[in-house]
C-alpha cells in the first residue's frame, strides 16, 4: 500500500514548485487509482 506520508512529502514539494489545484487533483487521482487497485487486488 502507498504510505500517505510519503505521498504527502511529495505533494509539499510539487505545491511549491506548481500550481497547488492541478497537483492536488493529480493526487487524488492517483490515490483513487491505486486505492482501487489495492482493494481490486
């Protein structure tokens, strides 16, 4: 399962270099992908 704190650590630092709005819907896109991979699996 992907650690949230990682994901978060990384999404501090894509905020500070992009747009805030942009990365935050990447990253719950993301999250829902593999959220629903892990539970497909």
């Amino acid at each position: 399962m992907v650690d949230i704190l990682a994901w978060s650590s990384g999404a501090k630092t894509f905020a500070t270099r992009y747009r805030t709005l942009p990365v935050l819907v990447g990253i719950t896109i993301a999250t829902a992908a593999t959220h629903a991979v892990s539970v497909g699996v």
